[in-house]
C-alpha cells in the first residue's frame, strides 16, 4: 500500500503542532516505557502495581481481546493513531497470519517504529505508514478490525465524528473498532472552575482539540453505522499506572538536570500533561477513561 502522506507542513496548524509535539517529546518516552507503549497501562489481579511494563502491555491485550479476532486467519487490522508502534508489534505477535498496519501523521514514529519492526523481522506484515485516520485511502470494507489507543482524542468535536466516519467507511460489516482512551462524562454539568481549566491545560500541553463526550462518542458511533457498543469504565484499571506518572516525569527532569541538558518547549509540555492527566483523572465524576468496542454494521 502507497502511504497517503497526511498534510503539507504549513498548510494545517492542527497537524503541525502535533507533528512538532511528537518529534521533539516523542523520545522522552523512552523514560515511560522501554517498548515505547506511549499510553497508560491496564492492572488486573496477578499484576504488580509497581512494575508500569506489564500494566502497559495488559492495555495493549485487552484492547486486541476485543476486536474478537481469529489468530488462524488472515487479514488486515489497523491501529488508528499508533505511536511508534509497541501495540503493532503486539497484535502482529498474537495474530501471525495477518497483517498490521499502524497510520500516523508523525514521520519519526513512522521511521523509529519500521525500524523497529525491520530487526524484529516483521516488516512489512507489521508495518507503519503516514496517514491521517480521517482520511486513510485505504479502500472501504477492507480492514478486519481497527483500534486506538490514546490517539482518537487527537480527532476534533466532542464526539470525534471525522474520526468515527472513517473507521466505519473502512471496516468490513461485522467488524470491530476498539478505542481505549480519556473521556468527559456527563455532559449536563458543565465543566467548573477547577475540571474546566485542568481540562484545558490537558488539551493545550497534549495538543488535543479536547476531549471527547462518552455519551457523544457513543452517539457517532451509532450515527456511522455500528451497533453492539460497549462501554466500559476503566478508570480504576487504570489508575495504578497513572499514578507513577509524577514520578516518572520527576526522575526524567532530574536525569536531565544532572546531564546539563535543556527541556525544549514541546518537552515541558509532556511533563506537564502527563502530571495534569493524574490530577484530571481524579476529578471521576467529570471525566473517566473507557474502553468502548462496536461492531460494524
């Protein structure tokens, strides 16, 4: 497949930014994660709080568990704003006969996680490509299962319906789409004096238009042409990763302090939302962090 490249620098600010945010910060999550899994991470019994990796990779399991997929078929699963690509390689382990394709608009997370992929062995069954996930070019009813992890936030509206409309256009009927990520709920209460600025400092140190209305997101969902919707309060799985997130951006800026080497602007702004993604995270009765699957139509 050509990669449809997703913008031309200059001409869309949205991208812009994001693509700046990532290329400068991108690297720092190497302190996050080894694997590079540039999202939170998913406890259940059996797992050790205290060691983030394997919380990460759960979230990684249980997002794949749901798309409901055979591992002794063959066809196309796409990720749906991948990073650098830890979940593509996850998914093109458990499910050998197919292929895995990861869409960004960020080159360097394309060309750190092909090379990635390349020692591993796996490109180009596991693959990553430019392509803006409102506007994919791939043919419709050609792909076997979509996801996104932490990356439909990026999408505008409350209800992330560019976003929505282009999974649907592109999934088989019968699939099904997975998005794990951080909500607003209850859209009858405002947002206060305290949950409304949080949220915009999340939004700005993110590069997120903002987030998205679990109750809209369903709404477009069903609006595109998906039925069997599932919603499922994660928040509590996820809490016990997002709590080492202060430590873990305390102990990079010390690492840093100590080498003499200067935080650019984009880098800052990590540190900064990954705290206020603890502190939004708190405020459970304005926002949560769901899974919701639903299958094509």
């Amino acid at each position: 497949m050509t990669p449809v490249a997703p913008v031309e620098p200059g001409v869309d600010t949205r991208y812009d930014r994001l693509i700046a945010y990532y290329e400068e910060a991108g690297p720092d999550f190497a302190q996050w994660s080894a694997a590079f899994n540039m999202h939170f991470g998913y406890y259940r019994a059996g797992l050790n709080p205290f060691r983030r990796e394997p919380m990460l990779s759960e979230l990684n399991r249980q997002v794949l568990d749901r798309l409901q997929l055979a591992a002794d078929t063959s066809g196309l699963i796409v990720d749906m704003g991948c990073g650098v690509g830890a979940t593509v390689r996850e998914a093109a382990a458990r499910f050998p006969l197919k292929d895995v394709c990861g869409i960004t608009v960020v080159p360097w997370q394309m060309e750190k996680g092909n090379a990635w992929n390349r020692r591993l062995g796996v490109h180009p069954r596991a693959r990553l490509e430019l392509r803006d996930y409102t506007a994919t070019g791939f043919a419709s009813a050609m792909v076997d299962g979509a996801y996104a992890i932490e990356s439909a936030c990026h999408a505008p509206g409350i209800d992330k319906d560019p976003f929505v409309r282009e999974a649907a256009r592109i999934l088989k009927p019968g699939a099904r789409l997975v998005v794990a990520d951080g909500f607003r709920k209850n859209p009858a209460i405002a947002l206060g004096p305290l949950s409304g600025p949080l949220h915009r400092a999340l939004c700005h140190s993110f590069v997120l238009p903002e987030l998205a209305e679990v109750e809209s997101f369903v709404a477009a969902l069903e609006r595109h042409g998906f039925d069997d919707v599932a919603v499922e309060d994660a928040s509590w799985r996820v809490a016990p990763s997002a709590l080492h997130a202060p430590a873990a951006v305390a102990w990079f800026a010390l690492k840093k302090a100590i080498r003499g080497e200067a935080l650019g602007q984009w880098s800052i702004n990590n540190l900064k939302g990954s705290v206020l993604s603890a502190l939004v995270g708190a405020l459970r009765w304005k926002f949560g962090y769901y899974l919701v699957s639903a299958r094509r139509r």
